[in-house]
C-alpha cells in the first residue's frame, strides 16, 4: 500500500541483484533504504515491478558456480514478503513511464 506523505523510491531488479548479492559498496545504504521503508513512519517509500520476482532469479556466485544454493532462493523470496517495506505493482505502460520518470530523477542532485 502506498503511503502518502513518503517519497516514492523505485527499485528495478538490478538494484534487488546489488542487494541479493551484497555488493560491499552498496550494502550500507540499501539496508538502510530498505529498513526505513519497513518503518511506520519512515521517510520512503520502495517500489518495485513485480517483473523483479521473476528477474531475480539466483545470485551472481551461483550463476558463476552453476549450482543453486536454497539459502539465496529463502533469502529472494523474503524480500517480496514485507509488504510494509516494498510495494509490489503490476507492470503496464504508464507504470514504465513513471518508473523511467522516478530513475531519471535520480541523476538529479540537490545542489548539483
């Protein structure tokens, strides 16, 4: 459910990978993202297609290592299952434009 007030991110799958596969350099501040969003009264709110649960499919170390590891498919499942952090949306046209709109908007910096 959308919560109003709370400024919309929208997570595509690469950044659920980055997440999946613990990318060091970005580890600290998708927790915290992802925390916040679970948070009654945090400050965002995460989106995400539901296109994202079908390509997120294993880990980069079990794609490299050809063998699927049922800890990494609990641990993609979970993430669609907090329902307070992530809201999980149908993808048609003009939920792309809007996402494309939400990415774009990321390049721009306050200040920049």
């Amino acid at each position: 459910m959308l919560r109003p007030g709370r400024r919309r991110i929208y997570w595509d799958s690469c950044v659920w990978l980055r997440y999946i596969n613990e990318s060091l350099e970005d580890k600290e501040v998708l927790d915290t993202l992802l925390r916040d969003s679970s948070m009654r009264y945090g400050d965002i709110h995460l989106i995400t297609s539901v296109i994202a649960q079908t390509e997120v499919a294993f880990a980069a170390a079990e794609q490299n290592n050809q063998t699927l590891d049922a800890d990494v498919e609990q641990k993609i499942d979970s993430l669609w299952k907090d329902r307070r952090a992530i809201t999980l949306v149908k993808y048609f046209p003009a939920l792309a434009l809007e996402a494309r709109g939400l990415i774009r908007m990321s390049v721009e910096r306050p200040g920049a």
